[in-house]
C-alpha cells in the first residue's frame, strides 16, 4: 500500500468517526483532528511531510482510543 492511500484511509476512516453518534465525544474530537489536519493536502499529489507527521501522530492517539 503507498503512503498515499493510507493517509487517505485514515482520512477517510477519521471522517466516519467524527460524523457517528454513538462514538464518544473525546474519539470523534480525535478523529476531527486527523480530518483537519489533513483537510488542506489530501487531495494534492505530493503534501509537506510535517503535516503528514502531525496527522500520523494524531491517528495513532486515534487508534489507541480505540483500543
């Protein structure tokens, strides 16, 4: 899988829980970090490397919420 898509599948999967109800409040908060960070360069082909390693820090503060 490249970098790209699993940006965009955190993205994609950050965007879903911060819209679901039932998720608690300090998940969805979470997940809109993830969504706003990325919102400004998930559609562009290359995007700055400090704001993918932000976003990557924040999904896994996501992840382990999860857990």
């Amino acid at each position: 899988m490249s970098q790209a898509s699993s940006f965009r599948r955190m993205y994609a999967l950050s965007a879903a829980i911060a819209e679901s109800d039932p998720i608690p409040s300090e998940v969805r908060s979470a997940a809109r970090r993830v969504v706003k960070t990325l919102s400004g360069v998930i559609d562009l082909p290359v995007a700055d490397a400090r704001v993918l390693t932000k976003a990557r820090k924040q999904f896994v503060k996501l992840s382990k919420l999860l857990i």
